[in-house]
C-alpha cells in the first residue's frame, strides 16, 4: 500500500509540473506575441497630419489667400509651401498623401479646386478599405470643415490623409 | 506506526519542495514579463514615436520636456551615454538605449528640432522646435 501511494504522488507531482510548464509556455508565448508587435500609431499620425493641412489651406476660419482670393482659385496654389516633408532616409518611397477639396457650401458634388501631396500610389488601397478593413494596408483618414474666403464666400474643405509606413506599425 | 510517522515526514518535505519550485517558477514569470515590458527594444520603440509624433504636433518655437527616467536609467546600465539617447538627422528620430541597439521614426513636419538632456532635473529630455526649414 505504502508503495503504491508514493507511486501516485510522484504522478501527481510530475501532472503537476506538466501543467506548470504548459501554463508557463502559454504566458510566454502570449508575452512574446504582445510585445513583438509593434505599437501603431498611424491613427493619431493621421489625425496630425489632416490638423497641419487644415491649418495651412485655412486659418481661423479664413482660406488662405496664396489658394484663393475674390473667390477665384490660383492656378499655381499647392501645398508646396505648408512645410511638410514626405521623404525620409527610412523609406524608399514617400509614406504619405494628401488630398483637399474645395466646395461651395450648396453644392458638396463638385469639387472647385483639388489639392495633393505625397504618394499617389496609396489612394486606391482606401477605396479597397471601405468593404474591409485590413491593417497590413495604408491609415486612411478624412476630415470636413467649414470656411470663409476674403469675400466671405462659404466653403467645405475636406482632407484626405494616408499614412502608410505598415512594416513599423504593424506585424507584416 | 514508524511507517505511518516515516510517511508524514515525507509528505511535509516534498510539500515544502513543491511550494519552493512553485514560488521560483512565478517568480521567474513575473521577471521576465517585467523585463519584456521595460526592455530596450520596447522603449526604443516607444520613445521614437512619442518624440515624433510630439514634433509632429508641435510649432516652431515650442520647448517640449519628456520624462524619460526609464529610458535613461536603461541606457546608463547599457553605457550609452545620456547625450546619445535621443538623436534626429533630418527628419528621422533615433532613440538608442543600448550598444548595438537604436529604432528610428520619421516625422512630417519640416521643422529644425534640437535635442538635449535636462540638465537640473536628470530625468527629463528637452526637444526644442527651432523653426521651420
């Protein structure tokens, strides 16, 4: 009896530590995954990038006059001059786009003047994005506001932003 | 009754053994879950993004303080220096808290940023927007 009771407990104790090693595996196993992707932070980039286009194609409440003024739209207006920079020594490719539209107030159909910058190359992976949502493609972001030109002439501008850097943010 | 005193004997130090092994094993646990959360690759990670994105936020003239005590803590055990922490070339951010390691990101704005140690608090780093480019 006395044998076969020790016999049982070394059993007990050795199931015992085969869950301990299975339990320890499942933590480091779950701790590795969570840690080795990475953080993603295309969403707030996204949100920056849109808030800089906004101010530069309008400020307090005002349309820049180097896009338009006495509501005609220069032909030469860009986003050239809103101090930003898509290239980067990290990418070969620039990461970014973006896109603006002007509207008159009452007509949201036809854009007056389109303005862009950055990769044109991401903008159809947006459109694949509206059925799914997939992280492994670009951020795409949009944002509508309401302005006034100097003749207090009523417009909707809204901006497109897309970030893309997926390899840094997300686990390809 | 020798036997069944020989048998409790027994029962009490393999008891003692297995609560022993099982206290290690946690403890082993939890070190390596905290070592994974605070390790270089991580904060790398982490700090490079943060000091991007604030730039990204930021306008010129502005003076941006960031608690990196964590971070500067790891890179004195590491021997990197507190100067070499945070460096930006352009308009890429490297955050180098170990030897061999470093994890760069980039930023949109095309701003002059400078960046330095806090020199009264030894905590803090300093990123300053100089203006635009």
């Amino acid at each position: 009896m006395l044998i076969k009771n020790k016999r049982g407990d070394k059993i007990l104790s050795l199931y015992w530590f085969a869950i301990l090693i299975i339990i320890a595996g499942g933590i480091f196993a779950m701790v590795y995954v969570y840690y080795g992707f990475p953080y993603d932070v295309r969403d707030i980039e996204n949100r920056l990038l849109i808030n800089a286009v906004a101010d530069c194609v309008s400020y307090t409440g005002r349309i820049n006059q180097e896009i338009i003024s006495s509501g005609e739209f220069y032909q030469n207006a860009s986003l050239d001059k809103c101090n930003l920079i898509f290239t980067s020594p990290e990418w070969e490719e620039e990461q970014y786009y973006v896109k603006v539209d002007f509207y008159r107030i009452n007509d949201l159909n036809n854009s007056l003047r389109t303005l862009t910058k950055g990769n044109l190359n991401w903008a159809p992976q947006c459109e694949i994005q509206k059925e799914k949502e997939s992280k492994n493609l670009v951020q795409c972001s949009t944002k509508a506001f309401y302005s006034l030109d100097d003749k207090d002439n009523q417009y909707i501008i809204k901006i497109l932003g897309i970030v893309r850097k997926s390899e840094k943010n997300v686990r390809t | 009754m020798i036997k069944k005193r020989g048998k409790k004997g027994t029962i009490l130090v393999e008891n003692v053994i297995f609560i022993i092994l099982n206290v290690i094993f946690l403890m082993i646990l939890i070190l390596f879950i905290y070592r994974q959360g605070n390790g270089a690759v991580v904060l790398e990670q982490s700090y490079a993004k943060n000091i991007a994105l604030l730039i990204d936020a930021g306008k010129p003239i502005m003076e941006m303080k960031l608690n990196m005590e964590d971070a500067m803590a790891l890179a004195e055990k590491n021997g990197v220096n507190r100067e070499e922490i945070v460096k930006i070339t352009g308009n890429l951010v490297t955050v180098k808290l170990s030897e061999k390691g470093g994890y760069s990101y980039s930023f949109f704005k095309n701003v002059d940023v400078t960046t330095y140690p806090d020199v009264p608090t030894e905590k803090n780093y300093v990123i300053k927007i100089n203006g635009y480019k």
